[in-house]
C-alpha cells in the first residue's frame, strides 16, 4: 500500500512537471500597440525623429515597410485587427466601433491564446474601448490607469485658453518625469506585470497599448529638448493634391484643442506639430525601451515573440493635413516590427501586409488553431525570407471610400462618386490624383475590379 501510493505520487509529480514543461516550451507575447503612430521611426529611414529603443528591436527582427491598416481611425482598426476580419461599409465605421457589438461571436486573438492555457493581460489602449470583449479575451480585467486621462496636463498655461469642445492647448512640455504621463503609468505597469508572470511560469499574452503620440502633444520636456524647432523640417506638399475629388478630407481632429499661439496652417503651426509629434514619439520610444530591458533583464526575451505596430497611419502637415481619417498612403501605412526567436535579425520586408495578418500570424507562431472567422493569413514565411512576396493588394476602407493597394499605386473609390489613384513610382507624395488620365484608364479598370473582389470578400466573413 505504502509504495503504491509512493508511486501514484511520483506519476502526479511527473505529469505536472510534464505540464510545467510543455507550458514553459510555449513562446510567450509581448504585444506592444502605439496609437496614431507612423513610420516615422529611425528604422525606416527618417532623419529627424530619436527612436533608438524600437530601432534597436527592429535590428533583432523583422521590419515591415509596406504594412497597411484595414481603417484608418482607432476604434474600427483595432476592432478588425483584434478580430482579423475586414471591415465594410456596416462593420467597423468608426473610432467608437466595438467588436463584441459589430462581431459578436468571432473570437479576438487574446480569447485564442487564452484558450490554449495563456494568461492575458491589457494594459493601456489595446481595443478602443477597455470594456470591448473584456471577459472572453483577458485573464484579467483590461488595465487603464484611473488617475490620468489621455490629456491630462500638468501645465496650468495649458488650459487658460480652452477649445469650443472646452479643451486646453494642443501641446505641452513641463519638466516632469516620465512617471506622470498616462503613457509612463502604463510602462510601470507592463514591468510590473512582466515580474510576476515571471513568476507565474505560465505562458503569457501581454498587451502593452500606449496613447503617444496621439494628440494632444504632451510629454516631458526632456523629449521635447531633443530637437531644435528651428531646424524641424516640414513637409514640402503643404496644398491640396491637384484634381483630387471633394470626397478627400482631411481629418479636424486637432480642431478639438486650442492652437495656443499658433495660426493654424502656418510655418510656425507645421514646425511646432511636428516638434510634439516627434516629442511623444521619442517620449514613448524610452517607456517601449524600458519594458523591453525588463524583459531582457528578467530571462524572458529568448522564448517571448515581441510585437510593435500601430493602429493606422497619420498626415504630418502634409497636404495641411493632420491625422488620419483618409485613404492617402500617410493614413494607411503603418510601422510593423517583429521579432521571433530564432527567426532572422535584422530584416527588412518590402512585401504588402494587412494589419489583420497579425491574428493568423501570432496563432500559427505559438502552434495554435487559427479560427474560421480569421480573414487575415499567415506571414510566418517573411519571418524566414523576408524578400518573399506575399500579398498583391491590400486592402483598407474610410466611411464611403473603399482603397486598394498595390506595389505601384494607391486607389480610392468613393460610394457618392469619384476616384484617386496616386502613381508612386512618380508621385510618392501623393500630390496629383491621375485617376481621370485616359492613358490610366486601364490601371483604374484593373484596380477597380481588384477593390470589388476586396469588397466581396469582407461582406462573406462568417462568424
């Protein structure tokens, strides 16, 4: 009796260190969301904006530089990625768009993983809402700090001038630590975490959404002093872009805070946006830097899959332009980065990519199912040959302009009528819409019939 129960014992301790073992071989995720940031980073090439931290990541994986959002404005972009489903003219419209509302039975990628024995975590802006799919996705509730708001300022000058939405000035640079932003509190969180699932010796998903550089432009002074606003370049298309139809706008997002001492539009105005742009990106390059040496630091980098992207692109003054909330290639592209253990350092893909690729891609990485709903495919292969080709068309849609993309061109066709198409081989910044040059007029005829297939394909989702 005695050694039978010794040996029921040892069977019990072998199967959990089996368990424990099968867990530990897992690859973990460290999912890191930026709002409203573009590829201006560094790593893709810009001169300007200090980003050290996400270009050294980008060194150890894989950059994507002609990634795509399927949305671009918050809410409905993440929605469409969170899900991996395309949007349509009725599903995910806008930034108030909740998936468990527009997708109510598709699973999410953080439901997969936790589904497979995953603890889950959200801190920060991952979905739109915090409360969007919340109990089926995290293992936890999705964190946000209670104590500070997105634009909560820490500069009385701030708010002596309010907008007519009754908000304070557009920037801000008070000498503060990185600690009292949002942004900083959603950082010390994510290490916190980082340490105890350490702990745990489970398998994790660990999202980590920052609100920078999103509007309005507050951040530490310190990030602010590292460019000279005299020598901050502009950009050099600041005009509408000739023969564009009257359906192109421009996003009035800005509108929603107070200029403060600036003309809206002028030198000054352009030089000064660009200067808290950059700011907040290098503001928020030190938090992603922080809880990346954390992971370093805690053993947890070599079996953790590390994921850097952005929600959908932003206008920098270009065109006069500020924001997304448009199908221009400033709105669509986005900066994806991902790093693999074992998989190539250092690359760079040239090949079109669709945000909601990532759910499919992140599944079949940690061996797990991908679900029917998922229209988004798997890129694990440019992980491998990032030189491969991999999708001929993206595709990406703003309240009633459906856009495709192609290696060569940009088209946008809108429901009430007109067309852009943007040749990028002559016209990479977008300034002459030639969708009405009859030597085009198979280009747009090919496109054309590219988008609605696109378009087919997002009304057939099933879920």
């Amino acid at each position: 009796m005695q050694l039978r129960n010794h040996v029921t014992v040892l069977l019990i301790c072998a199967a959990a260190y089996t368990t424990a073992a099968k867990d530990q071989a897992k690859p973990n995720v460290l999912f890191i969301a930026i709002d409203d940031l573009r590829p201006e980073l560094g790593c893709y090439g810009d001169t300007q904006v200090k980003s050290p931290n996400i270009d050294k990541l980008a060194s150890e994986g894989v950059l994507f530089s002609r990634a795509y959002c399927q949305v671009p404005v918050c809410g409905a972009s993440r929605a469409s990625l969170m899900t991996g489903i395309l949007p349509t003219a009725k599903r995910f419209v806008n930034y108030l768009t909740r998936a468990d509302k527009d997708a109510p039975t598709a699973a999410t990628l953080p439901q997969v993983f936790k589904g497979s024995g995953y603890t889950t975590i959200s801190n920060g802006k991952i979905f739109h809402h915090r409360d969007d799919c919340q109990a089926r996705s995290w293992s936890e509730p999705a964190w946000y700090p209670k104590t500070a708001g997105f634009a909560s300022s820490f500069d009385p000058a701030t708010t002596e001038k309010v907008s007519k939405r009754k908000r304070g000035r557009i920037y801000e640079h008070p000498d503060v630590p990185d600690s009292a932003y949002v942004d900083g509190k959603i950082a010390e969180k994510t290490i916190k975490d980082l340490q105890r699932l350490k702990e745990g010796g489970k398998p994790f998903f660990l999202a980590c959404g920052f609100v920078r550089p999103h509007m309005p432009f507050y951040a530490p002074k310190q990030y602010w002093d590292l460019y000279e606003r005299e020598k901050v370049e502009t950009a050099d298309n600041r005009y509408r872009p000739k023969n564009a139809p009257g359906a192109l706008r421009g996003s009035g997002e800005f509108n929603s805070y107070h200029p403060g001492e600036f003309e809206v539009n002028s030198v000054a105005w352009h030089r000064m946006m660009r200067h808290g742009y950059f700011a907040c990106v290098s503001y928020v390059d030190q938090l992603v830097g922080n809880v990346l040496g954390e992971l370093d630091r805690l053993g947890l980098a070599d079996n953790t899959i590390v994921v850097i992207w952005g929600d959908h692109g932003w206008h920098l003054g270009e065109h006069n332009f500020w924001g997304k909330h448009n199908t221009m290639h400033n709105a669509l592209r986005v900066p994806l980065i991902v790093k693999v253990p074992g998989k190539t350092s250092g690359g760079k893909s040239g090949a079109l990519v669709e945000t909601i690729d990532i759910f499919p891609t992140l599944c079949r990485l940690a061996d797990l199912s991908v679900p029917a709903s998922v229209q988004g495919h798997d890129f694990t292969a440019l992980l491998d040959d990032p030189d491969k080709v991999f999708h001929d068309v993206v595709y990406s849609r703003f309240v009633k302009g459906d856009a495709v993309v192609t290696d060569r061109y940009v088209y946008t066709s809108y429901a009430g009528g007109g067309q852009m198409l943007y040749d990028h081989k002559k016209d990479p910044g977008e300034n002459h819409n030639v969708a009405g040059n009859p030597e085009n007029s198979k280009v747009v005829a090919k496109l054309k019939k590219l988008l609605d297939e696109r378009i087919v394909e997002a009304k057939g989702a099933e879920f």
